[in-house]
C-alpha cells in the first residue's frame, strides 16, 4: 500500500541543537552590534562584490506579532498537531479547499493589519546605505516589499497578497478575494465580525489569541476547533468561468459555479489557490534565478531569522558558502547543518569571516543601523562640526540625540 501524500515529510519539526556564538563576544547586544559591525565592514575575499544579501524567515516576523514555525513559541513547539497544507492535497480535494479557504477567511484580517517591525526597516536602513544589496525571504507577509520597495525582495515562497488560479496562472488581489468569501458565506462572515468585535483576533501577540481558543499559523490562517469547514464556499477564477481551459488530455472542459458564483466539483479547473508556495510545490524557475542572482550578486550573506529547514532556503547558504562568502546568522535556536557554514575560521576573528548570534533581531538591527551611521561619518568631525558644515542640519538632529 502506498503512503497518502500527507505523510509527505515536513522538514524537521524537531528543533536543531543550540548554536556555538560566534564570535564568542557576540552573546550580548552590544557585542553582536560589534562583530556584525565588522562583517559589514571588512573587505570582502577576492574577487566577491563588496555587498551582502539578506536571506529571511519566520522570526523576521515574529515582532509584528505573526507566528512562526520553529521560534521559541512557534507553531511546530507549542501545536504539535499543526500540519501545513500539502500542494497536491489543495488541488484534488475540495473537502481540504474549503477548510483552507475557511481558515484564511478568518485569518486574512489580522495579516492585512500586520505591519513591518523595526527588524524589516532596518532592512531597509541597510540597504539605503548601501550596504545590502538584495533580498531574498521566505516569508509570504509581504513586510519586505512594504518596507523597501526600492530594494525589491525575492519572495522564494510567494505571497499571501494575491491568489492564483491552477489553471490559467491569473494572479488576483487578495482584498476582493476576501470580500467574495464574506458574500459566498454569510454565516462565516457573521463569525468573523463577532471574533473581531470581541477582540480575540485583535491580540497582537499570537499565544494570546490562542489562549482565547483561536490558534493562528504562519501561513496567515486560524484554526476554530469543530468549525463547520465543509458549509465553506469559494469562488470560481472569473477568467476560466468564462472561458473554460481544456483538461489535461486535450478535451472540453468545464467549469461550474453555483447560483451565487461558488465553484462547483462538477468542473475540471478555474481552481483558485493562495499565490504561495506550498509543501510539495515547486518553485517557479524565474524566482529560484532570481534568488541565485540575488546570492551571486553579493560578497557577504546575512541570514535573519530562520533555521534553514526548507531545502529552497538551505540551499542559498550552501551556495554562498561554496562561493567563500562570509556568513553571518542571527537566529534564534539551531540551524539545519550550520556547522557547515562555520568550519574552517581563523582563530580570533572577530566577525570579518563569520558572525553567529541569538539576540532578536528587531533589537539588534536597528542597533547595528545606529553604529554603521556613526562609523561612517567624515573622520575627525563629532555630531556638532557635522552640524555646522551642513546647512539646516535637521538631518543629522537625531543622531545627535
Ligand atoms: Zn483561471
């Protein structure tokens, strides 16, 4: 008997072993400011472009107050039950469409509502002052592009902000998507409203929205114990309403809706799904370029808050490594095989070909932005003269304070 695709393997639920720091001062924040102060700052080895790349995850997030999937209060420590949707269970089964459409439904409003932290702009800071020269994260919260659309991230695992159809690959805005699933489900609707005029889905933090008995994922859905999922209705792709796309071998096919537009089992495509990658899914060949490039393009890599556990992601620190890029990681708890990234370091180093931290990082970017605006000013001019030789010099006022 073969194995239902569900028991397709997550990669590593289980936590990594903790970390060695690396260098050991960077166990306080001030001492992780100064050795990722250095590996900002040294040269790059030969023939590296003098940049760095940023790879993100989960954790980036976590401060503005989405879960994550291996944090010290991620979905994987404290749901042990949680199981992500497989790709191949989303596309042969309206039974799992309808509950993972129900629960997006009621966990759209708190992702819309989610901002970027001080981690993300500082991101940004980063690569304003030409430090950071590109981005690629894994997250699907969009947090990136909204805090630094100059720099544009590759998102190697899509985006919660549109759906897709399976079908035609037309890409629509979530927002109208949403409002469709409130008029195909009125009851849902209703739910939806009282949850959030209660406040159980305004809680910023995500274990107190689960101690109000509503468990929010990282994929931005909820899951309400006992809910009715299979009464959850959902909308048909408008463009393969009109015109059905043939099936697989080449025949008619069709594409049924109820009288209130909701699609019907009776067809064979017009299948609406988040524009995320999910387990089991393969990431489209321009993004996985694009995250190569993004690599490619740099000297240094700076990993943020994830443990690496997807292979999409590992990858790219295999790749810098393999191309002698200095690695910096700042995560919280272990990551997949990082012993392998900082093997071989020269004794005494004090971040220039490595740096391994576990600070937070919406602490310590912003520190790190403060420290690289300080060290870069002219030499031999303090916050004052800087004052004088600039006209105005409102720009300067709040770094003098
Ligand atoms: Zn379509």
């Amino acid at each position: 008997m073969t194995k239902p695709y569900y028991y397709a393997r997550i990669p590593y639920k289980e936590l990594f072993a903790s970390p060695s720091i690396f260098p050991p001062s960077a166990n306080t924040l001030e001492g992780a400011v100064a050795a990722l102060h250095e590996f900002f700052t040294s040269p790059t080895p030969r023939g590296l472009p003098a940049s760095t790349a940023v790879l993100s995850g989960a954790g980036l997030s976590v401060a503005s107050g989405l879960a994550d999937y291996r944090g010290p209060n991620g979905t994987y420590r404290v749901n042990k039950s949680f199981r992500p949707i497989f790709y191949q269970e989303f596309i042969s089964n309206h039974e799992a469409r309808k509950r993972y459409w129900a629960r997006s439904f009621l966990g759209w409003p708190t992702l819309e509502k989610a901002k970027p932290n001080a981690g993300h702009i500082a991101v940004a800071d980063l690569a304003r002052l030409g430090f950071v020269s590109g981005v690629v994260t894994q997250n699907v919260d969009s947090f990136h592009t909204k805090a630094h659309l100059s720099t544009p991230a590759v998102e190697l695992h899509g985006y919660l902000r549109s759906v897709v159809c399976t079908s035609c690959r037309n890409e629509l805005p979530r927002t109208p998507f949403q409002e469709e699933l409130a008029r195909l489900n009125p009851r849902w609707a209703e739910f939806l409203a009282e949850a959030i005029a209660s406040g159980a889905l305004q809680s910023e933090s995500p274990q107190e929205r689960r101690a109000r008995g509503i468990r929010s994922n990282p994929d931005g859905d909820i899951d309400v114990p006992d809910a009715p999922y299979t009464t959850f209705r959902y909308p048909a792709c408008p463009t393969c309403l009109s015109h059905p796309p043939p099936r697989p071998d080449g025949s008619e096919g069709v594409v049924e809706v109820d009288d209130d537009g909701a699609w019907q089992p009776t067809s064979s495509g017009g299948i609406l799904k988040p524009a995320v990658i999910m387990f089991g899914e393969s990431i489209n060949n321009q993004v996985k370029l694009a995250a190569d490039e993004t690599i490619d393009g740099a000297g240094r890599l700076l990993v943020l808050a994830t443990s690496l556990a997807t292979y999409s992601a590992w990858r790219l620190a295999k790749k810098a490594k393999d191309r002698g890029m200095p690695i910096a990681i700042v995560n919280m708890g272990g990551v997949r095989g990082e012993d392998t990234f900082f093997k071989d370091l020269s004794p005494g180093q004090k971040g220039a070909e490595a740096v391994r931290t576990e600070i937070l990082t919406e602490q310590l970017l912003p520190a790190l932005v403060k420290e690289l605006e300080r060290s870069s000013r002219p030499s031999g001019m303090d916050g004052a003269s800087l004052l004088s030789a600039h006209n105005g010099g409102a720009v300067f006022k709040d770094m003098l304070s």
